[in-house]
C-alpha cells in the first residue's frame, strides 16, 4: 500500500485547536480520539512497529463507520493492535511511504517474539491521536508523550486513485489547514525520540 505524508510541528494548543477546527470548517468528519503504543524494532532497512491502540473514549462516542476508501476498517473497534511495516525517505514536505499493515490479535505475545528475535526494541512512541477524514486523507492530529503536538496527513494512493490525483486532494488539505506555515518535520516520532 502508499501514502503520501507530511508530518508538521505545531507549535502551541492554542494553533492545535485552531487547526482542529479548520478541518472541521471545510468537512473533514471527526472519527475518534485513540490512544496508540508504537513499539519500534531494529531492522536493516524500513521502519518496523506494532501498534496498540484504545478508543479515548469508548463509552461516550458511538463509532463511526468508515466508507472503506481509507483501507482502515480494522480500526472500527474499541481497541486493536497491528504490525506495520513501512519504507519513507527522511524528507521535509510531502513524501511516499509504502507499508504493509497485518492486524494483530495477540499483540503482547508477538512483541515478546520479536523483541528476542530483533535483538530487542528501538524506542516505544505513546501519543493520543485525534483523526479526522477528509476525501482519502487520514488528519491526525498527534499529541505526542516527550515531543510535543502535530498535525500528520496521510492521503491514499491506490487503484481508484492516481498519484496526481492524490496530489491535488493532499494539496487542498494542507491549504485549508494553513499547514504550509508550519515547520515540516522528516522524521519519524521514533527518530525524534531517540534524538530528543
């Protein structure tokens, strides 16, 4: 699967908010509040993690159905873990990922396996994520443990949908969010951390 991604620093709570309500203004819809656990591995090449979330809150929010055009129904639950696998440049601006995601059942018992397997883990990256959807682009708005806020576009390349017009819809976002005066950030949350 492929993205394109851009990841910027937002500087205060007060910007954070007034950008969570731009992407309400313009019709992206709120699908949840979540917190995520993201366990790096060591690997040769690529960026290896197991994610845990939790629905933030799980008894006040009904969920909301996705259409399917964002090919993340597995999150249409209360809790979930998963294995990403993903290849990104460390580039400012907006770039490809390709990744491979594997939804996972026993997330405890798969991290313990590759934790022995890999030599142990990189660095465990804990942040409450605020997703929004606008078209085929995830909006998250990431407060993240130890760095700080910012705001994470991921617009869908796939078979109904060609790299331009990924482009185009990507674009749009970041106009209406006003992201394009916010500093754009290469790394990666793990890479922040371990250099913090």
């Amino acid at each position: 699967m492929r993205n394109l991604e851009l990841k910027v620093r937002c500087e205060n709570e007060e910007k954070f908010r007034v950008i969570e309500w731009l992407a309400q203004e313009h019709g992206a819809i709120y699908m949840r509040t979540m917190k995520q656990r993201d366990t790096y591995f060591r690997v040769r090449q690529g960026r290896l993690k197991l994610r845990e979330w939790w629905l933030e809150e799980p008894e006040s929010f009904p969920l909301i159905k996705r259409s399917g055009h964002t090919e993340a129904e597995h999150e249409d639950e209360l809790a979930g873990a998963e294995l990403i696998y993903y290849k990104r440049p460390n580039k400012v601006g907006s770039r490809i990922s390709d990744y491979d995601v594997k939804p996972e059942l026993e997330p405890e018992s798969l991290r313990s396996m590759l934790t022995k397997a890999l030599r142990g883990t990189l660095v465990v990256v804990e942040k409450i994520r605020v997703l929004y959807e606008f078209g085929r682009t995830r909006i998250h708005l990431d407060t993240v443990k130890g760095l700080g806020t910012f705001v994470e576009l991921e617009t869908i390349i796939g078979k109904a949908t060609s790299l331009e017009d990924a482009k185009t819809e990507h674009q749009i976002v970041i106009t209406f969010l006003g992201l394009d005066i916010l500093s754009p950030i290469a790394s990666s949350y793990s890479d922040l951390l371990i250099h913090a």
